[in-house]
C-alpha cells in the first residue's frame, strides 16, 4: 500500500500549483457573490465590498502572529525531555 517508489500526488508541483489556481478561483468567486446579495451591515465598515474576505485574512494572520509570539514563550529547549539527572 505505502509503496516509497511512487510518489504522492501532492508532491508533484504541477497538481500543486493547481490547487492554488483553483483556491484563488474559489475565493475570487466568493468575494466576486458578494455583489449578488443583499448584506445588512450593523456598522458603515461591513458595507464596504469585500469586507468580510479582509477581516477574516486579518484575524488569520493575527492569530498566526500571536501563536508565533506565544511559542517563542512557551517552547522548550530540544533536548528537554532528554536529559538525565541519573
């Protein structure tokens, strides 16, 4: 079943690059069916076209920001569980 010889899908780039192709299709879609509903915005910011795309990128990237920071907190030393005080 796991033959080393043949190689996945996923490691060829040219099926690689076709599914970034097709995510940025999908998400340009997305954004693009914005213009066909009728929003009911709470706040004069989620009027703006596309709001919803920027604010979920931004939280995105904030919470990778912030895991970064908190890993830079909490990791440990690689040989940590290693040692041996015997």
């Amino acid at each position: 079943m796991n033959d080393p010889t043949h190689d996945h899908w996923l490691d060829r780039p040219a099926n690689v690059k076709r599914l970034w192709r097709g995510f940025l299709v999908v998400l340009v879609l997305t954004v693009a069916a914005e213009g066909l509903v009728h929003l009911h915005p709470h706040f004069e910011i989620e009027s703006v076209f596309g709001f919803n795309a920027w604010f979920g990128f931004g939280a995105c990237a904030a919470m990778i920001v912030v895991a970064k920071g908190l890993a830079l907190l909490l990791k440990r030393p690689d040989g940590y569980y290693g040692k041996s005080d015997d």
